[in-house]
C-alpha cells in the first residue's frame, strides 16, 4: 500500500518561533514526532510519504498518488486537518486521523474514515492489518496504555532535511501529579512509562544519522515523572556524548521538583541538557492549591529556579491567567515573579479548559464553559471566569506587552546570564551554521530592527562581563525577537479586536 503521512499546519503561537526561525532559515521549529513514530510502525512493505503542512504545501497529486492518507494532530491544528479531510473526499482517498485530538474528540471526526483513539503502539499495526484485509473499522479505541518498550525508532529518514531547527526525541509518557487542567495525564495517564536507555541512544544515533546539528528536544511532559529510571538512563546519554562528541544540545520539560533533587539536575546537565521548561503556572499559593498544582507549594520558586540556573540549567517556565483566585493584582505578580526569576522564555496563557480534563468536567458542570476551544493556550480562553472578561484580556494585555519589550526582556537576559553557570565541556561547540545565523540576527536586530539601541546594549554588556557566553546571548537575542515580534504583531492587536465582544460576557459572581 501507499500511505501519505500529513502533519496539519500549526497557528503561530509563542512555541512556532517563526518570527525568528528566518535567522536560522529554517521552515519550522520541531519535526512531526508523531507521525514518524507511526510510520515505523506501518508494515514495511508500504511505500510511505510524508508532507508537512508547516513545511511545504500538499498537492491534490500527493493525495491521489496514496492509497491511504493518515493525518495526525493536536486540537490547535483542528482547522487545518479539517482541511485536507475534506480535500482527500472530494478526491475519494481514504483517511485515517490520530493523535491528541483524535483522542481527546474523536465524535468531531465524522469526515474521517477511520479514527484511533490512544496511543498507536498497539493501535497501528491492527489497523494496517485492517486496511489490507479490507475490513477497517471507522473506531480503533486503546484498551490500557502500550508499553514504551514496543515503541520503534521514529522514521527520521522521512523528514525533509533542513527543515527543522531542532529534532524532537521522546523517552517517556505520563505524569504522576494531578494537575486540574492538564490534559497530559488523561491521554497518558498517571503512572509514568519510559523507554529504556538502549532505545534512547538508539534514537540519538538516529539522529545523528541525519547529519543534523542543533539541538534536541525530549518531548516528555514530566522527564523525571520516574526519577528512579531516569537516573539510570542519564549516564547512560553521558557516556553516548563522550563517545560521539554529537553537536547536539538537549531540553525538555519537568515538573518543579527537579529542584529538589542536585544529583539529578547535574546528570542531567553532564547528559548534555542545557534548559528545562518547567510548569509554574502561577506564583500565588491560593492559585496552586485551585488547580491541584500542589507539587508547586511550600517552596520558594524564584530561589530554586536561581538554583538550577547556577547548576547549569536554564529555565523556560509556563504560566496561567484567569484562576478564580486571580484578581487586579495578580498581572503585577506575574511581571514581578518572571522577571525576579531571570525567566527570559515565559509562556503565559489565559486558563483554558481543554476536553476531557477534570477542569473541563467542573466548569461544565457549573455551566462556565463557552462554546469552542481552540486549544490554543495563548488565544482566547473558553472560561467563563471570576474576573471579568475585559479586565482578564486588558491585564493579559499588559503582562505581555510589559514582559516582551525589549529593554526588559533584555534586561532579563542579562540576570539570566548573570547566574547561569554551564559545566565545563556542556554546551555544543559554536559552528558554521550558528556564525551565519548569529550575522544575519545581528543584521535583522541591530542593524534593521525597531529595538536596535536594546539590542546593542545587551550584546556590549555580555562582551563586558560574560564574554564566555557570547554565542548564548545572541540565541537568546535571536529567540527574543520571535516574542517580543509576536507579542507586537500578532497577539496585542487580536486581544484588542476581541475587548468588544469579551465586554460582553458576564463575570460569574464570587461564592
């Protein structure tokens, strides 16, 4: 069989970086993960295809060509796969969909001929089999959780060389806390399952199969969600960098008690990782305890991400607006904290509720739910919140015009370098492609910029005091030039067009 591999197009948002990805010149920030995994897991008898949508555009001869076009998707990308459902029907080539909004809303997918619902380690292959035999059911529904053990080598070979600024990788899935809006542990449930360390390095070497050189993110939602078998794999990655010497950095996500734990924040940074997205949320306690994020109370955030920064681990952090216990002081707090903590990536969002979750299920029971989500955590919230709804989007409004200036974004940069001290021999060596990129950010932000005196002032300061770190503060420049153009171009004018209609919207009172 032909099988046509289409990752739907995402929205730009605060994650796509595409404002900044023209330094690199590269199309897209992250590869399909998902999709290469499920092509690994296609028989390999098929001749696959893929095209990414955030790539390149699909063609009605790519679609013919297949026998089977199989989509996959989260819920911000729901227009887009829509899209080409009903191009594949109009052209009669059948469909399959996957993936977390498939999983999450498998009843919105009529237009699909076939839907999977779960995780497709298990999943795949019986459908396959299915497709050849000719006897496809239109539901596949997981029964339990996979075992990451079974999961193959995503099928790197399929992407479109450089098209990607870095390469995604993932050792694990699920999280063990209770996190009230977080869909993550509804797809993968509470009880952390993880790849051994022989499939990691396996994957690495994938990778570096590719010829690619940059960074690679592990895409796991709680990377020490098993802080136990974590640190069984992180030397196990040291000794693959010792012997490969790789270009290659490492990021991920994990949950604020990494640190609480020295030893494994310095595994992981002698394993190569270089930065941690952490889930902070909110710095008020009484917001924590609202949203179950209990995890996060009775201890000082600002100080231990401090800590991991003088560890050697940068700091990304996500944050909410819009808790019921948020109130007109709360934006102040939020400025306060990201920029007291040296958080130069701050992604703050307005609380949505997301299908499936134990927020979703509360509010609307309550009856405080709007009509559509769009999954985008930066768009517009589907809550109907305590605050009203102008106030909500007038202070979402200012956290991010205030935090994405760029005199205090830089100034932020500044406190970050300030205190964040890489081991000897972590980082990867400065190379071709990263002095080219550097020159055309400095042409794109000092020489062409609207913010080139705060640009020139940052770089002069880390040539003064940081020189060592140099090459890290113009990848900082250059990724701040995607927020700080975002946030200005895309996100304060839709939040001013949507006041009127927001206006509206009747705050539900105080109990």
């Amino acid at each position: 069989m032909r099988a046509l591999l289409v990752n739907p197009a995402f929205p730009d948002s605060y994650w796509s970086g595409r404002f900044s990805l023209r330094f690199a010149r590269r199309r897209s920030l992250l590869p399909p993960l998902g999709l290469i995994t499920v092509a690994a897991l296609l028989p390999r008898s098929w001749e696959l295809r893929l095209v990414d949508l955030d790539v390149e555009p699909l063609t009605d001869e790519q679609i013919r060509w297949a026998d089977v076009v199989l989509l996959s998707g989260m819920l911000v990308q729901r227009p887009s796969l829509h899209e080409v459902l009903e191009r594949c029907r109009k052209l009669g080539v059948r469909t399959v969909v996957g993936g977390p909004y498939a999983t999450a809303l498998p009843r919105e997918l009529a237009l699909a001929d076939h839907v999977v619902a779960g995780e497709g380690e298990d999943l795949v292959p019986i459908l396959a089999a299915d497709l050849e035999a000719g006897r496809a059911q239109h539901l596949y529904r997981e029964d339990g959780k996979p075992d990451m053990g079974a999961s193959p080598i995503p099928r790197y070979d399929l992407l479109k060389r450089g098209a990607y600024h870095q390469m995604s990788l993932q050792y694990s899935r699920g999280c063990p806390f209770t996190c009230e809006f977080c869909d993550i542990i509804v797809m993968y449930g509470r009880k952390p399952r993880a790849k051994t360390a022989r499939q990691v390095i396996a994957e690495l070497e994938a990778i570096r199969g590719t010829g690619f050189a940059g960074d690679v993110f592990f895409v796991d939602d709680n990377f020490i969600g098993n802080k136990p078998a974590v640190k069984e794999v992180l030397p196990e990655i040291a000794a693959w960098r010792r012997r490969t010497r790789p270009p290659l950095e490492f990021y991920t996500e994990a949950s604020m008690n990494l640190a609480d734990d020295p030893e494994l924040v310095d595994l992981m940074t002698h394993a190569g990782f270089s930065a941690v997205f952490l889930g902070i949320e909110t710095p008020s306690a009484e917001g924590l305890k609202e949203t179950k994020k209990l995890q996060n109370l009775k201890r000082d955030m600002k100080e231990q991400v401090h800590g991991l920064l003088d560890r050697g681990l940068d700091v990304w952090a996500g944050f909410i607006l819009g808790f019921d216990s948020d109130g007109p002081e709360s934006f102040d707090r939020m400025i306060q904290f990201v920029q007291n903590a040296a958080i130069p990536y701050a992604m703050i969002g307005m609380l949505s509720a997301m299908p499936n979750t134990p927020l979703y299920a509360r509010l609307e029971k309550e009856g405080r739910l709007r009509p559509d989500v769009s999954g985008d955590a930066f768009g517009l919230t589907n809550v109907v919140t305590r605050m009203s709804a102008s106030q909500l989007l007038s202070g979402y409004r200012r956290v991010m015009e205030t935090l994405y200036h760029p005199e205090i974004y830089f100034q932020r940069c500044r406190e970050n370098l300030a205190r964040w001290k890489p081991p000897a021999g972590m980082l990867r060596p400065v190379g071709p492609r990263d002095l080219v990129s550097g020159l055309r950010a400095l042409w794109g932000q000092g020489i062409t910029g609207r913010y080139r005196k705060a640009y020139w002032d940052f770089l002069q300061w880390v040539v003064r005091y940081h020189p060592d770190k140099l090459g890290r503060a113009i990848a900082q420049a250059a990724a701040g030039h995607h927020y700080i153009t975002y946030t200005r171009n895309v996100v304060v004018p839709a939040l001013i067009a949507s006041l009127p209609a927001y206006a509206e919207i009747e705050p539900v009172p105080a109990s």
